[in-house]
C-alpha cells in the first residue's frame, strides 16, 4: 500500500472546499489524484472520462459556453495523467480558454529528477500561470493566484500541480480563501474618440467579433454598433454566433471556408474593425486582404500589431470598448441614420442567393454515398437551431459545416481552430451538455476524427450525457486525398474503416448508420428523440469522399 501511504485527505479536502467556494460544481478527471475523491465527499458531481484529452475538451467547453462564468476544471495524476493531458492543454491555449488543470506531481524529492515529468516545467509554455506547490499551507494561496488569473484578463489554462506527498500534510484552518474577483479593464478614451471617428469617416466598413465578444457577452452592443454604422459584421471561427447569422447585416463567420457575401465585402472594404479578436495568421481564418485600414480591438496588447499591423488600437475588454464606441459614433452621428443600411443589406441577399444557388446541388444532393453537405443541410433544418450548440471537428467537417450553419443566438456554436486536435469536437460536445442541459449539443466529426477519441462515447452514455453526434464516414482521410496521392495509391494510407453505429450501440447507446438520403431526417429525428430520454446518439451517415470546400482565390 504504498500509495495509499502517500495520499491523506486533508489537503484534497482543502481544494475541494475551494472549488467548492469558486462555484465549481462538477470536477472532471481521470484517477489517481485524490482530489477526485475529496470532491466527491464534497458533493462535487466527478466525472470520469476514457482519458484526458477529453476531458480537459470537456472543461474548455463548460468555459466557452459559460462565456468563463462557470470554469472547467480537470484533475489527473502525476506522470501519465499529466503527460497524456498535454494535448487538451495545449489546445485550450492554442485557442484561449480559460481551464483549470489540477495535476497531481511526484514527491517532492522526485520531482526534479529524470525522467519524472514535472508539470510545472512542461506546462509553461500552454498556460497563463503554472505552479507547484511545495507546501500544503501553500494551497489555498496557489488556487488564489491561479482562478484570479483564470477569471481576469486574456482567457488561458491555469495549472496548479501538487506533489502527492503534499497531499499528506495538513493545512491549518479555518481556510483563508474567498473567491477570485472578476473584474474588467476599459480602453482608452482618446482612443475610443479616435476610432470612432475612423468608424463614421470609413464607406465601407467591415466589423470582425472574434471570441472577446462572447467572453464580454457583448452581443448587444455588437449589434447596436453595426446598426448604428450600417455596417456589414462578420466573426472568426472562435467568435461565430456572437452576431445573428440571420440579421440582414451578417455576412457569415470566417474560417477557412467562407462565403461568397464575406469575400466580397472583404475586398472592398476601406477599413476592417475587429473586436475581441486576435488576428492571428492561422490557416482556419479568413486572411485579411492587403491596403485596408485596421481598427484592433482587444484584451491582451501581446496581439497588437503581432501578424497584422494597425491603424488604430483599442485595449480593453471586448463589452466596455463596444459600450464606449457606441456612445461615441452616436455622439457623432447626432441621430442622423448613414442611409446604407438597405443597400449594403440587399447587396448582402444578393450575393448569398448567388452562392448559395452555387452550392445547393450539394447541399440538397440526393447522391449516394452521400453529400456531407446535404447532412449538414437536412440537420440545419431539422434542429431547433436557437437551441443547439454545435461544433465541428479538424478537418473537412469544420469546413463544410461553419459557412452553412447560421447560428441565431450567442454561444450556439463552438468555433475554433488555431490549433487543430482531431476528435476535440466530442468532448467540446459534451462539455456543453454538462453546462446547458436543456440544449441539442452536437458534434460533427469524420471518420478520422472518431478514432482518436471515440472511446470517450462511453463517458457520454455511462455519465449521461445526452449529446447527438453526427459522424461522416467516408472510410478515408478525404481532406488527405490531394496531398498523399502515392501512399494512398500503392499502400492505401488514407484508407481508414469501422462501424461506428455499432460501436455507439456496444457502448450502450444510440447508433444507427444512415445511407439512404431519404432517411437522414427520420433518423436526426429519432437520435433527438433518444437525447430527450437521456441516451447519447452517434448517426453515422455514409459520405462521399467530399474535399470541395467554400473558398476563393
Ligand atoms: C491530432 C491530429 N493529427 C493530425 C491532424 C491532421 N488532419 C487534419 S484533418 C485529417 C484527416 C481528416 O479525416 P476525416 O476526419 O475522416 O475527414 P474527411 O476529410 O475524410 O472528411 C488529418 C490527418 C489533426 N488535425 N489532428
Ligand atoms: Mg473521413
């Protein structure tokens, strides 16, 4: 029983009462860590997932759709559990989520020495604050430190690691720890005058919200400024449904794939104002064309001027800076309207109906195998969209999925892809659920994808966790088909097989496998059906090998 000797409660029980006092109810995690245990004893709902990279996707969804007001937390153990964690980690900070990873470490007089993996060392490059604690007195100022960064400024994984002989001592009480304020920082008032008058003088303006805005929950105020500017909006992949895709002013999300509306005003816009967002160069958002003005609004100085140069900067929190220039352009505009609301709205339709005729032979496709777009066609009109939160997965799936889905209420979509993990839309899925019971939370994932974390549908049946998950089976890495031409030819390397509706079922829960077009409706309404009594759903829908993808030149 050496472990046993290892771990005592007291310190655990002492993380626990934080996370408790933080809110924090449920703990997401993977065992050893006796952390899991003293939340348990705390009526913390624990959650155990098939590993780690899920789970820590899980946390980083909880956070994302709470816009950081519920924060996800994920425990694990010293050495494997902290080494096979480092993906999830790593995500959430390719895409600023704001996690809190508790990992237990090595005894303290291991946990220099090699090959110990010493997290504290590893982590520091995928979060805003990293820490190993060497005393237990230390803990509840070690959680302190790492929720006020979590809950304060640009959103990044926290990680505090805990030796497990430090779990043997005890901290003296009562606990000295109240919750991590949350508090915001405005812009600049001079620069709030200056940008506003570039936002009045520009003719043809474009507003990009990136995930700032969703964070901020700043979609009121979004709005207000496009319509008080006439101007068109769109988002990054991160900041997607922080603007009604319905409004006669949106032009769709960037991505990789985009549509035809974005590109064009894109092209001929004087000025690009973005909000809440990074513009960082990844090949999963929309390029900014050469020779526009660019207004850079945003929480963290590190991105100002980091792959875009600006004209104008704003500093602050996403919410605060829309509220100040609202009232700024207001001030300026003296009620008079700009008179290009309609115009810029009909040139909007017209380019839409354009692309989308262009597009709808796929999209109502009666092929078979069959379109991944006609899918993503009959689900988008099949789902109570203002009611579901859906997220893609790397590869064809996200581009197929984000130019057509039209999300009308904020935090209904989980854009993301700086870094790009495949299987990360399960998890997202999932973490999703966890924090909004009564939506449809979907995930839309390839073949490819579902081998990495597949397994993890056993968590979503055994911890009831009713999502929908929407596979495209093609039996290939479709998206690889261009660029491993030879390996596929002479040793079929892309080639990829499984009956994933079948393994859905061994797991306990809904699988069917769709081929015929005529069937994806019924069986996207039977799946619902099952999530309503509690039983997670895999469609698997057998689909071309589709590789086309909305983009242009
Ligand atoms: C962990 C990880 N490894 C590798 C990749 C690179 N990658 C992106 S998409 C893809 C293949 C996707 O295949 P699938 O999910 O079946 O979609 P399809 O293109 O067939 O529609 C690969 C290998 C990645 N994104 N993540
Ligand atoms: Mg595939």
């Amino acid at each position: 029983m050496v472990w046993g000797k290892l771990y005592g409660m007291k310190t655990a029980a002492v993380v626990a009462e934080i996370l408790k006092r933080e809110g924090v109810s449920f703990l997401i995690g993977y065992p050893v860590n006796p952390i899991i245990e003293a939340a348990a004893q705390a009526d913390i709902r624990t959650i155990i997932v098939r590993q780690e990279r899920t789970g820590l996707h899980m946390a980083d969804a909880v956070s994302r759709v709470t816009s950081g007001r519920r924060i996800g937390v994920f425990a694990m153990q010293h050495g494997p559990g902290a080494e096979n964690a480092f993906g999830g980690v790593a995500q959430a900070f390719g895409d600023s989520v704001p996690i809190v990873v508790l990992p237990g470490g090595y005894p303290r007089r291991l946990t220099n020495i090699p090959p110990n993996f010493n997290s504290f060392l590893n982590y520091r490059n995928i979060t805003k604050w990293c820490e190993q604690v060497t005393v237990a007195e230390a803990v509840p100022d070690a959680l302190r430190r790492a929720f006020t960064q979590v809950k304060n400024g640009r959103p990044r994984p926290v990680l505090v690691e805990i030796p497990i002989d430090v779990f043997q001592e005890e901290v003296s009480e009562p606990i000295a720890y109240t919750p991590a304020p949350r508090t915001r920082s405005g812009p600049d008032p001079k620069a709030v005058a200056e940008v506003a008058a570039a936002l009045v003088v520009a003719e043809r303006p474009v507003i990009y919200a990136g995930q700032g805005v969703h964070y901020a929950e700043a979609w009121p105020q979004l709005r207000q400024l496009a319509e008080l500017l006439e101007a068109p909006v769109t988002t990054s992949l991160e900041g997607k449904s922080a603007f009604p895709e319905t409004h006669p002013l949106s032009l769709g999300s960037g991505g990789r794939a985009i549509s035809r509306p974005l590109f064009h005003f894109l092209q001929q816009a004087d000025l690009i104002f973005g909000v809440g967002c990074s513009f960082s160069t990844t090949n999963y958002g929309v390029a900014m064309p050469k020779g526009k003005t660019i207004v850079h609004s945003t929480l963290d100085p590190a991105d100002l001027n980091k792959d875009l140069p600006a004209s104008h900067a704003l500093i602050g929190d996403a919410g605060l800076t829309l509220d100040a220039l609202v009232a700024e352009v207001r001030d300026r505009l003296k009620g008079q309207p700009r008179g290009r609301a309609d115009a810029v709205a009909r040139e909007i339709k017209s380019l839409k109906a354009e692309w989308l005729a262009q597009w709808m032979p796929k999209l109502t496709s009666a092929d078979t195998p069959l379109s991944p777009y006609r899918v993503i066609w009959d689900l988008l009109h099949t789902v109570d969209v203002a009611n579901t939160i859906i997220t893609h997965d790397a590869g064809s799936p996200r581009d197929q999925l984000s130019p057509f889905w039209e999300p009308t209420e904020p935090l209904t979509y989980i854009g993301w892809g700086k870094t790009t993990q495949l299987g990360y839309g399960l998890g997202l899925a999932m973490g999703a659920k966890l924090a909004h019971p009564d939506k449809l939370c979907v995930n839309v994932w390839g073949d490819a994808a579902i081998g990495f974390t597949g397994m993890d549908f056993e968590t979503a049946v055994r911890e009831r966790i009713p999502i929908l998950s929407v596979l495209f089976n093609n039996f290939s890495m479709a998206i690889e088909l261009k660029v491993m031409k030879v390996a596929t030819e002479k040793y079929r390397s892309t080639d990829i097989s499984g009956h994933y509706a079948d393994m859905a079922r061994a797991f306990g829960g809904w699988g069917e496998r769709v081929s015929e077009p005529g069937e994806i409706v019924p069986a996207i309404k039977r799946a619902i059906a099952k999530t309503r009594e509690g039983v997670p759903a895999l469609l698997e829908f057998l689909t071309a090998k589709e590789v086309e993808i909305s983009v242009f030149p």
